[in-house]
C-alpha cells in the first residue's frame, strides 16, 4: 500500500493568522515528502476558510518549490468552473515547471454554495456532465490540435500550450456513484473515493462499484483505487478524544454547506448544534473513532491492513479537520515513523 496526503489550509474560526496557517501547511507536506508519501493533493474550494484553495495550481507550484520528489495532485478540479483550454494549459505548465510531477484530478464540485457563486443555476448533482464533457476535451488539447463542439463549450481548433512534460499525465477521477466509476474504467482514470464518516461496509461498496465497472469493461486496465479518511496518529488511548472533538467541530461545519443553510459569516460557516441534526448518528464519538483513521500507531496499522485486503492500493491520509497544528504535526510524525515502514 501507498500513502497520499490531502490538505488543505484551515481555519475554522479567526484565532490563526493565515500565515500561521501558510507555514503549518507547506510543513506538513514537506514532511510528507521526506516521510514516504507518494503523492501530496490540493483541492479546489471558493469562499470559505476552513477550505482555502481558490486556484489548486498555485498551491501545487509553490509546494513544488519546496519539495524534492513528492508528486502533486489536484483534488480537484471542479469542472464546471473551468474552461478546457485553460485547465489543459495550467495543468501542463504545471507538469513543466515542477519536473513531471503532476497528477490531475478532476472532479464535479461539492456544495451548492460554491455552485450558486461560481456557476450560477448549475444543480450540483448535475454538475458530473461537466467532469465527463471536459476530460477527454483536456487531454486531446494535450495531444495536439483540437476543436470542440460540446453541450456546454464550444471554441475553434486550439492546443494546450504549453504541453505536458509527462507522456501520459496520470489521471484520477473522484469517484462515488457508479456511474463515475463506469466512466473511470472507460477512460483509463484513476480513482480516488472517500467513505466520510461511514463504516466499512461504504468501502466495501465503492469496491463493488469498482468491479462491476471493471466487469462492464472487459480488457480494461484496473484503475489505481485509493482510499480517504479523516487521519490522526496520537502517542496514547488517552488523547482519543482530541480528535473526534476537532472531527465533530469540522463535520459540523460541514453540515451547514452540504445542506447549504447560508449561515457563512465572513467565510466562517456557523456549527449546527448536534440537537438539531437529524442524522446525529454520524457524529457519535464512538462511531468516529471507530470508522475513521483515528488511533494510536499499532491501531491505525492494524485499521489500514483492513483496507489494504479489501483491495485498496493506495491510502489518502486527510489532514485537515480542525485538529490543532501540533497535534497535526505529531500525527504526521508518528505515521511517517511508525505506520508507513509497516506498509514498505
């Protein structure tokens, strides 16, 4: 099994400065470059703090600046607010400039806040049209010469310029419902999915989704599966609450956008109150401890070899969930030492 490190730079509210935030966030994926992560991911996210990511490019070419040997991913583009040529052009300029390290990921987009700012009367579920219209159109903007005549752009006989410093820039789509991983098979995509909060019976279905996909495709290449959860290593039993407190706080948070509620103050979104969740369930402290990757060194060795026989290839070691920074720290410290050697 591999390890990639997702990131992003957080704040939950206005007790960190964001160069606090800036310098914490470059640390951890140098640390991850020197510790055996094999890919270090950027999102993409508009006008919220807990999630500051307006360009992934940008973040992706300053942690290239940084780094020595750590791939850099987007995770992801979100499709629907871009245009072909430009996310063809950034990409590869991207690959050029950090010496062939980029992974491109592309993806529909998660809240339907963002969508009403950046693609206004665009439904978020409606927004994988998008992903599945611009992929091919990238990568043939890649390869040479291409005019496009497509049901949401159109534009004349261009090229990506400049071109990739890689062949064949690798290519992940994130991935849950079955229909995203038909189209991941068909196009040669790798995957990346992400259980949230849910047990291992999510994972065993995203699995399933896989296969059937596979089996849908006969001769097709097996896309690289990775996996995401929320991920924090602590030295004792006795700091097992700390991060379920940091995961209910963020998940909260979360709540509010997926339900798209409009209570952002300044880029904050507000808590809900766990009273007032009908699906509290997904909050519980024991729950949390349990589905996530939550534990001490041999605790979370011990969670991940469950993925790793279910067929996981590839694990998505996700930083950011409120989580105080030295804590994030010691977390990344005790997996790069003790759990990622387990793996080698």
């Amino acid at each position: 099994m591999k390890f990639q490190l997702a990131i992003n730079l957080e704040r939950m509210d206005d007790s960190l400065t964001m160069p606090e935030v800036t310098r914490h966030t470059l640390e951890m994926v140098q640390m991850a470059d020197q510790g055996g992560f094999n890919i270090a991911w950027a999102a993409e996210h508009h006008a919220l703090e807990m999630t500051i990511a307006p360009n992934p490019f940008s973040i992706l070419t300053w942690w290239a600046g940084h780094t020595d040997k750590i791939r850099l991913g987007t995770a992801c583009v979100a499709a629907a607010y871009w245009h072909p040529i430009k996310a063809a052009g950034e990409a590869a300029f991207f690959d050029l400039i950090s010496g062939g390290r980029l992974e491109f990921g592309i993806g529909s987009g998660a809240y339907q806040r963002e969508f009403d700012r950046m693609h206004p009367g665009l439904k978020q579920s409606d927004a994988w049209r998008y992903m599945q219209e611009m992929l091919p159109a990238v990568r043939a903007l890649w390869a040479g010469d291409y005019a496009h005549d497509g049901e949401f752009w159109q534009f004349p006989t261009s090229t990506s310029v400049p071109k990739p410093l890689q062949t064949q820039v690798p290519v992940w789509i994130a991935a849950r419902a079955p229909i995203t991983y038909d189209f991941a098979v068909k196009h040669g995509c790798n995957v990346m999915s992400w259980p949230l909060t849910r047990d291992m019976s999510e994972a065993e279905t995203y699995m399933g989704r896989l296969n059937e996909a596979m089996a849908a495709h006969p001769g097709a290449k097996r896309p690289t599966m990775a996996m995401m959860r929320h991920t924090a290593v602590y030295d004792k039993d006795a700091d097992a609450m700390i991060p379920v407190r940091a995961a209910q706080r963020q998940l909260s948070q979360f709540e509010n956008l997926f339900k798209n509620m409009g209570d952002v103050k300044d880029g904050f979104p507000k808590e809900i109150p766990f009273d007032q969740l009908a699906n509290r369930a997904e909050y519980d402290p024991d729950m949390l401890q349990r589905n996530l990757m939550f534990g001490t060194p041999d605790q979370v060795i011990e969670k991940l070899k469950m993925y790793e026989a279910l067929g996981v290839d590839e694990f998505i070691y996700y930083a950011s969930m409120g989580l105080g920074l030295p804590e994030q720290k010691r977390s990344m410290e005790l997996f790069c030492k003790e759990v990622i050697p387990a793996f080698s």
